[in-house]
C-alpha cells in the first residue's frame, strides 16, 4: 500500500508540474523523460522482471505508432479509438515473436538478436509498402483538443504521457505483488526449476512479451499524437530500441522506479551535455554509451541498487 | 566461436576503416601496406578491450556481454561523428578504377585482391586454429570452459585472445575493402547484422560455415536486390537469420544440436 501511496503522489507531483512553470522548455524535457521512462518501463517488463532482454523493441513501438498514423491519416479515425487498437496490435505482434522465439527456445543473446532481425524486417517492409507512406513516412493532422489525443500547450501532452506512466508503474507494481509476477520473476531466476515447479514457461513468457508489446505500442500511439509524423527509421530504427533499453539499465532492472529514475539521470544529463557542448554532435550519446558500460560493470543492480 | 557476441563489430570495423583512411590520407601510405600496422593495432585494441571492459563488465552473463558491446558501439560510432563529422569518405588509388578480366567476366582489381585476401585471411585462420596450441585452447575454452581452466588453460587469456584476432582480422578487411568502399560514422552498423547472419547460418564456430555462409548470404542479397529492388531486397537476409536460428541454431554444416 505504501508503494501505491507512493505512486499517487508522484502522479500528483508531475500533474502540478505546468501550475509551477509555463515553460515549454522545462516541460518538454518533462514529457520526454516521461515518454522514455515509458519505453524504459515497457522493456523493463519483459528484460527486468522476465529475464528476456529484447534488442528490439522497436518492433513494438514502431507498430503503435504506424497503426495510429495510419488508422487516423488514411481512415479519419479518431485518435482516441487507435489507441485500443495500437495496443492489439502491439501485442499481436509481441504474441506472433514471442510464440516463435520461445516455442523454438531461444535465449538469452539469440532472443536479442531475433527481436533486433525482427524489427529491421518490419523497417523494411514499412519502407517499402504504400499504405504506411513508405520512405515518405507519414503526417497526421493536428487538430488540438483533448478529444482528438492532441493540445495547443504542452501541458496537455504532459498529462496524457503522464498517466501512461502511471499505468506503467501500476503494472509495474502488480507484477511485484502478483501470483503472474510472481512465476514471471522465477523464469527469470532459473526456468528449468520454475518449469519443475509447475510453471507454464512458455505461457508466462509469452503473457509477458504481449504485455510489453502493448505498453510500448502506446508510446508509439503518444509520439504521433506529439510530434504528428512517423517514417520507417524512426518508428522501427535502432534508436528506440536502445532508449527503452538504457532507462532500466542505468535505473535498475526489475523495480518499479527504475525505468523512471534512469530516464530521469539520463534526460538531464543529456540536457546538461547538449547545453555545454552544443557544437558537437553525438556528444551525448557517446556519454550514454559509455554510462551504460560503466553501469554494466560496477553496478549492475542499477541507481535503485545503491540505495538498497 | 566461443558464443562470444559482439555488437561493436561493426563499429571496429568503422574505426579500422578510419584507421587505413587517415595513414592514406596522413602518411600517404597505400592501403594494402596498412596492413602490417592495422593488424596489430587492432588486434592490440582488440585484447585490451576484451581484458579491460568487456571481461569485467559481464559477470560472466550472455547478455551483458551483447549490451556491453553494444554501449562500446555507441560511444565508437558518436565519437567517430564527434570527430570527423558524418561526411562520407573515399580514397583515390592508382587502381581503384581497375579492371581485370577473368573470362567474360570483368572484375574490379580491388575487389579481387579483396577476395583473395579474405580467402588468405580464412585459410590462415584456420590453420592456427587446427595447427597451434592457441588454436587448440580457444577449441577447448569453446566446448569446455571449466574443464579448459582444470587442466591449466588461462581462459580470460584465451578469450582475450581471439577476442583480439577477431578484429585484426577487421583490420585486414579494412585494408582490403576501402579501395572499393567508403567510410563514414554509420558504415559499420550494416555489417553487424550480416555478420551475425552469416555465422549464424554457417554455424558458431565453423569457419567453412562461415565462409558458405558469406558465399550463400551474398547470392541472397543479390537477387533479392534483381527481383525485389533494392531496399526491399535486403528483408532475405534477415528473413533467413530469423529462420536458421528459429529452426535451424546450430546452423547449416554445425555440428552439435
């Protein structure tokens, strides 16, 4: 109960963060930290608490936000109606890799680098197919108004991202307090003894990709809304792959905060970087780089392991 | 073959690139004569990455080695556009524009000698695999690791080792393809996956497999390339990596299930 107590008041504590500032700047980093932690949380789901380290989530993400760009640019759905369907889709997709990868039993690094295959395959065929808008990528029609998942002021998008993070952190909670999380965690641990115990393996593993699927695709249904364009590298490139990867490392890998604290370190580290050093490119992501080796060797347990 | 994963693969292989772009450009040294300098520096690279990042940040697991690798790719590929900017590079040589003629057949001299040197490379590859005692450890850390360290096998050595000759042997390819190829900060992450392919097709740790492998993933992607076009045409590879390690892990000519 503490922890959900905890929950709500930092639901409450970013909810006021616009009262405070009406700085786009401030707010934006807000909404980005926010939309990686969500990515972060997403991966956390399946890597942290699974033990199944996805290289490519973007797969899932890149799903989300074409079944929202398309369903609202080509059909003139409503924002709000692509959602049910992104997260469908999104898990169909985490069902359809999931189900192969796992009924044919691959670990560890061979299950990173099939999901890392799998999400190039989809870059492709994006790129390559008329109804996604090919290499072109596609635009969304920006019509502000909370009925249409879009708003004039930054303070909007803050709230919807915002209480997508909060159903992660909620999911994030279950799995630590549940019998569901419960067998999930002793997958991780050492399948061959949860299978002895009685654990359906394939099934839990297989419930935990679906779920990571559909949380990650509402990222992608949030970025259209945002940004209100999407094109093959940047919905299925490696570069959201890796963001939803970093957060949980740096934060620490099966917690409930530590996709939102390693998104928070490295978003205002980044900031921090890009602010000293504007002239350079790339700078912060070599920082990034280097802080995910460091971490990897000294503290494996991520920040939350210092503390506890 | 030791089930080592690198993901900075590619990115080594982008920094040899460099390497022999810059001792042309620099010191004016041709780059097929880059290879007695890249070789060793790579490797040396190479053994002090292992033994002093790689290792010790893995903890002995799998995946930390994949997401190790994959931060050092990072920081290799931004430093190199930190550096040197994302402009693609060529170098002009006396031969690039050269062309032999092989029956009917018109080939680019340097995409021969870059053939005949890879076929160099494998076969000198695998004689020390068979023929030295080097050779015989890196077998035996690969079937057996805790049995290699009983009988006194110094395996972090080992694995340090052909985590060494590994890019060295970049480093060689880099000398040999950049008469024909460009550099630029990205060059590398398009190999990454096709290495990986190709070793996974061929079977870890067959290097006849490796070598089929290439020949095979080569065929796929040109004719995927003639029917499919040219972007579409790549999904093939991918397509086959997806399905060898689904129903086929130990690869085409591996030996053990």
């Amino acid at each position: 109960m503490r922890q959900l107590a905890t929950i709500a008041a930092f639901a409450a504590a970013v909810a006021l963060l616009p009262a405070l500032t009406s700085s786009g700047v401030v707010l934006n980093i807000a909404i980005m930290t926010l939309y990686a932690a969500l990515l972060g949380q997403a991966w956390n789901i399946l890597a942290g608490f699974g033990g199944q380290f996805s290289f490519g989530h973007a797969v899932f993400f890149g799903t989300g936000a074409y079944a929202a760009a398309v369903l609202q640019a080509r059909f003139g759905w409503n924002a709000w109606a692509t959602l049910p369907a992104a997260l469908a889709l999104g898990a169909a997709v985490g069902g359809l890799i999931g189900a192969l990868s796992f009924r044919y039993g691959l670990r560890g690094s061979y299950f990173a680098l099939v999901t890392l295959a799998f999400a190039e395959v989809f870059r492709i065929l994006a790129n390559n197919v008329e109804f996604t808008g090919a290499g072109v990528g596609l635009m969304v029609k920006l019509q502000p108004g909370a009925a249409h998942l879009q708003f004039a002021d930054k303070a909007g998008y803050l709230h919807v991202i915002l209480a997508f993070v909060v159903v992660g952190l909620l999911v994030s909670w279950w799995l630590k307090h549940s019998r569901y999380g419960a067998w999930l965690q002793a997958v991780r641990d050492n399948e061959d003894s949860a299978a002895a115990l009685g654990v359906n393996v394939f099934a839990v593993k297989l419930q935990a990709i679906m779920l990571s699927g559909a949380l990650t695709a509402a990222a992608g249904v949030f970025y259209v809304q945002y940004f209100q364009y999407i094109d093959p590298s940047l919905a299925y490139g490696p570069a959201v792959s890796v963001e939803a990867l970093l957060g949980p490392i740096i934060g620490g890998l099966g917690t409930i905060w530590g996709p939102i604290l390693g998104a928070t370190v490295l978003h205002l580290l980044g900031e921090a970087t890009r602010g000293l050093v504007s002239s350079l490119p790339g700078v912060n992501l070599i920082i990034y780089g280097a802080l995910l080796v460091l971490m990897i060797m000294f503290l494996p347990r991520g920040i939350i392991g210092l503390v506890k | 073959m030791l089930h080592i994963i690198n993901f900075a693969h590619g990115a080594a292989l982008m920094m040899a690139l460099y390497g022999v772009y810059f001792l042309h450009q620099k010191a004016g040294l041709d780059p097929y004569l880059s290879l007695p300098v890249m070789v060793p520096a790579m490797f040396a690279g190479g053994y002090a990455l292992y033994r002093f990042v790689v290792a010790r940040a893995s903890h002995g697991k799998d995946e930390n080695i994949l997401l190790v690798t994959l931060g050092i790719a990072i920081v290799l590929e931004n430093a190199a556009l930190t550096l040197w900017k994302s402009d693609t590079r060529t170098i002009e040589t006396g031969y690039t524009f050269t062309t032999v003629a092989i029956g009917p057949a018109m080939i680019a001299l340097p995409k021969l000698v870059a053939f005949g040197g890879a076929a160099l490379v494998a076969a000198l590859l695998l004689a020390m695999m068979r023929g030295t005692d080097l050779g015989r450890a890196i077998r035996a850390c690969a079937r057996e690791r805790h049995g290699a360290r009983l009988v006194g096998i110094d395996v972090e050595h080992v694995f340090a080792m052909s985590f060494g000759i590994g890019l060295a042997c970049l480093g060689a390819a880099a000398c040999f393809l950049l008469p024909a190829y460009y550099v630029n900060p990205q060059v590398g992450s398009g190999f990454v996956l096709i290495a990986f392919t190709i070793v996974v097709l061929g079977g870890m740790g067959s290097f006849a497999g490796a070598l089929l492998g290439g020949l095979l993933i080569g065929v796929v992607e040109s004719i995927g390339g003639l029917y499919l076009g040219e972007s579409l045409g790549q999904i093939g590879i991918f397509l086959i990596f997806i399905a060898v390690l689904l129903f086929r892990p130990q690869g085409l000519f591996g030996a053990r299930a």
